[in-house]
C-alpha cells in the first residue's frame, strides 16, 4: 500500500471539528477535575469500529475519520493507565488487531503534554502522526514525549 501522509493530512484536516468535538468534554473534565486523557489517531488498513467498540472501555470514545483512520480518547487517573489501555487495545490476546492489520501508524498525545492548550493536543497528535510516517515508526504507539521531549 503507498501511503502518503499529504493524503492522511488532508482527511485530518477536513475532520478536524470532528476531532475537536470528540476531545471537547475530556478537556473539560481536564481542566476542572484534572482527568488526564489522551488522544490516539491510528492509520491502518482494515480499521473496523466494531473491534474498537467493543475493546474500549464506555469512558473511551472512538470516532472513524475515514476507512483507514480513527480517533480514540482514553480517560484515566494518569499517563500510564492511559498507555496500559491502548497497549491492551492493540496487543490484545487473540491479536485481532494485528491479524487484520500488517502495519499501522499511530500518534497518541495526552492532556498533560498540551501546556494548558486544547488545540496542542490536536495539533501534536498531527506531527506525531507525520514523524511516523516520514520515519517509517509502524506498528508502535509514538508519543510527543518520547519524540519532542528528549
């Protein structure tokens, strides 16, 4: 499959209200409760919301952006419950997910990591999201502190 990242961007930027709208109500319970949240874009080629629907807990939120991509906000208490969550979601016993998909790119960017900005979380999810792809990062889980914050 020749993917170029132009494309992806230009999906992600026609939904962006989309993903405003879905990251909205986490940034509130952010903000006023300190609810860490994160937000994950995944790119793959057999994304199903049924799998995601039911591997997700009913605190998560998914949205498909397009055949190949889709939205999720994890909510926890920290970081580390949120990648726990997401490593269980892509890694899980069965290996649905990989089963279905060769290869996938990912960017996921949580509420701590915004510096008290909503739209970092979005705009960073982006970048990361463009670091995989020109770096060739599949089937791994990028994070903005682990690729900014060195």
């Amino acid at each position: 499959m020749d993917i170029k990242y132009s494309e992806i961007y230009n999906v992600l930027s026609k939904e962006r209200k989309s993903i405003e709208k879905l990251v909205e109500p986490f940034w509130y319970r952010f903000t006023r409760y300190k609810l860490q949240f994160c937000l994950l874009i995944i790119y793959a080629e057999n994304l199903e919301k049924e799998y995601f629907n039911i591997h997700i807990r009913e605190t998560d939120e998914v949205v498909i952006l397009d055949k190949n991509l889709l939205c999720i906000v994890f909510e926890a208490n920290n970081d580390t419950k949120v990648t726990d969550g997401i490593e269980k979601l892509l890694y899980n016993q069965d290996g649905e997910f990989h089963k279905a998909n060769n290869f996938y790119y990912s960017s996921m960017v949580c509420a701590s990591e915004s510096e008290g900005l909503e739209e970092n979380i979005i705009n960073r999810s982006f970048m990361i999201l463009e670091y995989a792809f020109e770096y060739q990062r599949t089937n791994e889980v990028l994070n903005y502190s682990a690729i900014f914050m060195k």
